[in-house]
C-alpha cells in the first residue's frame, strides 16, 4: 500500500508539471494558433535568471521564486513583441518555424554565454523534505508542486470568467476579428496571453529547480516536447483538455514506470508514445477537442 500510494504522489507531481507547461503552451495557441516551442527556453531563462542571482548574492528563496517567475513573464513577452509579432499574420507554419529557431538560438546564447554543462543550483534544496502522513512517507516538493498547480489552474479560470481582460481573451480564442471590431486591442490581449504563459513556465522553473538541483542549456526543451503531447492528448485550444492531458500523461509515465520490469525501464517513453497513439486512434481530436470536418481523404 505504501508503494501504491508513493507512486500516485509521483504521478500527481509528473502530471502538475506537464499541466503548467500544456497550459502556458495552450494560453498562446488559444488565441494566436501559434505552438510556442521556444517556451521550454523561457523556463531555461527564468532558470539562468535566479541562477545569476544567486552568484551574485542572492539568498532568499521567496525573493527568487518571485524572480523566477517575473523573469519569464517579461521574457516570454518580449519575445511576443521581438520574434513573434512580425510574423503574427504569416502562415501557422511560419510561426512554428520561428519558435522552434528561437528556442536553439536560446540554447546557443546560454551555452555560449554561460556553459552547456550543468551547473549546480541549491537555493531551494530546502523545498524537497519528506513528510510522514500517518505511516506514509511523502515528499514535500511533490505535494506543494500539485497544490500549486492546482490554485494556479483555479486562478486561471477565476481570471478568464471575472476579469475584463480574460474575458476578452475567450472572445479572442473563438473569434478575433469581432473582438478587434468591439475596441479592444489585439496587442494587449496576446501581450496578456504570452505573461500568463510565462507566469505558468516561471512557477514550472521553480520546481524543476528544485527537483534537479542544476541549470542546463536545454532544460526545458524536452518538458515541452511532453507538454506538447499533453496538449494534443487533451485537445489543443482546450485549457481544461491541457491540464487533463498533462495529469493523464504524468499517470501513464508513473504506471508505466511502476508496471515494467527494472531491465525494460528504457522502453518507458516508447510505450508511453504507443499509449498516446492509441488514446487519438480512438479520439483523434483529443479528449475535450471538437470534432472538425477536414473534408474526404479517401482514394
């Protein structure tokens, strides 16, 4: 029971951490039909941000959490108005190529700049404790990573339901061009839209830091390769499809981890891929997409 129960911890924090980012990714898409793929390079930034922060006297961990997260708001936006702005009105293809040739020259400037080695990060080392619940061992990292996904998820969603401007971004995600004609500005809502997604990387940097205790070139690249299929799991434009793409996808990781004996562990991701293939076999548009007519592809 006690391995039972460590396991689904496990799962629950994978499975938080794949929602921030599907969610950062999913915010963006939602109202620009843009997948940003140099979005693992924002938390790679935030990362380096702290990082240097700390080197250079830095010691609060609250001051760098609030770092962390500041820094990738306001790189994720200035890459909104650097990189991304020009190509707003090109094909998606454009958009997709942009992002992916920002997320290299970013990993080139932090191996050229800093190091491609990791370097060792231990400021919040203090975050990942273990907690005795009853006759249960549990870590603390784990269970603060899913609770605050859980209120960011929350906040979110009391955001776009309550505020002008989140209501402005659903209308935006449904039908832009009716939007601009009610007055409202376009930079404004797609600015807001890359500050939450750099809000949500900057709170994913923080726990990934302190999980890996270093700053690597191409630490968020991968992240956001899983968010991404968690994104394509749930639905892609659907808020609650990412989040429940990324949960799922941390509970197949964990299981398939759990299930596999210790000499087939190397077979977790392909496995992993087998089971998302088969999950759009069967719902091709994703878990809460809708369902589009793209027209006859028969022969």
């Amino acid at each position: 029971m006690e391995y039972f129960v460590q396991q689904f911890v496990n799962a629950l924090a994978f499975g938080s951490e794949y929602a921030l980012v599907a969610l950062g990714l999913a915010v963006v898409f939602s109202i620009m039909g843009l997948v940003n793929f140099a979005h693992g390079e924002v938390i790679a930034a935030a990362a380096y941000t702290v990082f240097l922060a700390a080197a250079l006297g830095l010691s609060s961990p609250f001051v760098a959490v609030v770092l962390a997260v500041g820094a990738a708001m306001f790189i994720s936006v200035a890459l909104e108005r650097v990189a991304f702005r020009p190509v707003r009105n090109a094909p998606t293809t454009t958009g997709m190529l942009t992002a992916f040739g920002v997320s290299i020259m970013l990993q080139n400037i932090f191996q050229l700049a800093i190091s491609a080695r990791p370097q060792a990060f231990s400021l919040f080392n203090g975050m990942n404790a273990t907690w005795s619940v009853g006759p249960y061992a549990v870590s603390s990292l784990q269970v603060m990573e899913f609770i605050v996904a859980a209120l960011a998820m929350f906040a979110l969603v009391a955001f776009l339901n309550r505020s002008t401007l989140g209501i402005a971004m659903r209308a935006a995600s449904r039908d832009f061009s009716t939007v601009r004609l009610m007055g409202i500005r376009a930079n404004r809502v797609i600015a807001a839209a890359f500050a939450i997604s750099g809000m949500l990387a900057g709170i994913a940097c923080v726990f990934i830091l302190a999980r890996r205790g270093s700053v690597t070139p191409d630490m968020g690249f991968g992240l956001v390769l899983k968010a991404f299929v968690a994104c394509v799991i749930g639905g892609f434009g659907s808020l609650a499809g990412a989040a429940a793409g990324g949960m799922l996808l941390g509970f197949i990781e964990v299981g398939l981890l759990a299930a596999l004996p210790q000499e087939m562990g190397g077979m977790k991701d392909a496995l992993t891929y087998v089971i998302v293939t088969l999950i759009l076999l069967y719902r091709p548009e994703g878990l809460f997409g809708s369902r589009r007519e793209l027209g006859d592809k028969e022969f």
